[in-house]
C-alpha cells in the first residue's frame, strides 16, 4: 500500500522548488543553478558567443555538473 501526501502551494520534490498558484505549476532549480561554480572561458572565445564548444571546454563544463 502507498501512503501519498497532498501538497498544496509551495514545497521542495526530488530537489525541485514546486509553486503552485492560480492553476499553474511553476517547478525550479534555483538553488542547484545557484550552487554551480563559474567556469572561466578566455576572452577572446567569449567574443564569439556562437561558436560551438571545444572537446576540453565541454570536458571542464562536464567537471562542474556531472555527465
């Protein structure tokens, strides 16, 4: 037999900020986007915003989040 809770309005689900409010549900990661650490990317790569990562860029990116 499973026991499930009704959660209304705000609460935290599997590390997701879940907000309910006027039929909508809103779900966020603030605190996990907030938490990551910045990777520095050379000046003169960051001119070129469209260009398509490195295998070492996308290697340290991987680093800070995980695969």
């Amino acid at each position: 037999m499973i026991h499930l809770k009704e959660k209304t309005e705000e609460f935290r689900y599997c590390g997701k900020n879940v907000v309910q409010a006027n039929g909508t549900v809103t779900i966020g990661q603030v605190d996990a986007t907030e938490a990551l650490e910045y990777q520095m990317i050379e000046k003169g790569r960051r001119k070129d915003v469209n260009s398509p990562l490195t295998e070492a860029e996308k290697t340290d990116f991987r680093a800070l989040i995980g695969p």
